[in-house]
C-alpha cells in the first residue's frame, strides 16, 4: 500500500481547458451575443494576432456555429454546430444562460448544462466529453499557494511576485511597515 504509482493522479497526462479555444456562455451573454436574431463574428487572439475565428447566429434556445478546422494538418472542414441553450431563472430577476453539450460519447448524448464549450478537436463539447482537466488540478500544493498569492496581490496591485523578489518600491513598502511599529514602541 502507499508504493510507486499509487494515490490521485495529478492530470498531467490530459489536456487543460487553457490551452484551447473555449466559448463562455456568461461572456456572450455580456456582449449581447445570445439575444434572438444576433448574427456576427468572435475571435480568439494570441499576442494581438487572430488565431480563429467563428461565426454565430442566435436564435431563442439554439446558437448556430459556423466554422472551420483542420484536424493533425489535413485537409480544412466547413462545420455547422448547433448549440442548444437553455435560461435558467436568478434569485433576483433576470435568468442565466447555459449551453446544453451537443456531445455523443459511447452512443450516449452528454446533455451536460455547462458555461463553456471548448473545441480543441472538429466540434465544441464540454470539458467533460474531451477529458479536458483544468491546470490547477495537476499543480502541488506549493504551486498551488503561490498562485493563490499571486491572486492576493493582483488585487492589491501590487502584480505578480512567482519567485521572483520584490519591486524596489514594494521592498520599501514592506520595509517601512516593519519599521512603524518598531518605532511606535519606543
């Protein structure tokens, strides 16, 4: 019990959600996309440059994606996606929307109500149909407290420490706040 190879795996065989082009039903939303009758593009940048694109058209309970793909450097496919959604009610007015995964694993359909659909391969699925893992589930503790860290100091603005020391001008900051209470004492 306890040898080589035994406890949780730490997902680092699967591909992570990150690393590919997701489509987030809480942000189309945001952006107007999902209202009945809305017709136009999103795209997905790397360092300013496009990298994909799609088209989509809204309906009630249905977006239509249109699209193209080249899978291991074939040849390119035309694919045309429909996405059921569905709108589920909010505490205080108002409703959410979700997608509905048109996913079909083993001869069996997903029907997973999800926020996002990711499309590393031909079609957009959930996480869940592509075995996608999320990045913070194969990191250790230790990596795992520094990301968390480094969250803490975002939202003070102090920006990303990861290993690295201190600005000069947090160095001071810390260094001063040390020394009040010292002087406070004598």
């Amino acid at each position: 019990m306890g040898g080589f190879g035994s406890g949780r795996s730490n997902g680092s065989g699967r591909s992570k959600v990150e690393s590919g082009r997701s489509l987030d039903a809480n942000r189309l939303h945001r952006e107007g996309c999902l209202r009945a009758g809305w017709m136009g593009s999103w795209q997905w940048t790397r360092d300013g440059e496009k990298v994909a694109s799609i088209n989509l058209r809204a309906e009630n309970d249905r977006l239509n994606l249109t699209y193209r793909v080249r899978i291991g450097g074939g040849e390119w496919e035309d694919v045309a996606e429909t996405v059921r959604i569905v709108r589920v009610p909010c505490r205080f007015g108002g409703a959410r929307p979700y997608f509905v995964c048109p996913g079909v694993v083993n001869g069996i359909a997903c029907g997973r109500r999800v926020a996002k659909l990711h499309g590393p391969r031909r079609y957009f699925l959930c996480r869940h149909c592509y075995r996608l893992a999320h990045a913070s589930q194969s990191e250790g503790a230790w990596d795992r407290t520094l990301r968390r860290a480094d969250r803490i100091r975002q939202r003070l603005g102090r920006g990303s420490r990861h290993g690295r020391a201190l600005s000069g001008e947090a160095e001071g900051h810390v260094a001063a706040n040390l020394r009040t209470p010292a002087r406070a004492s004598l």
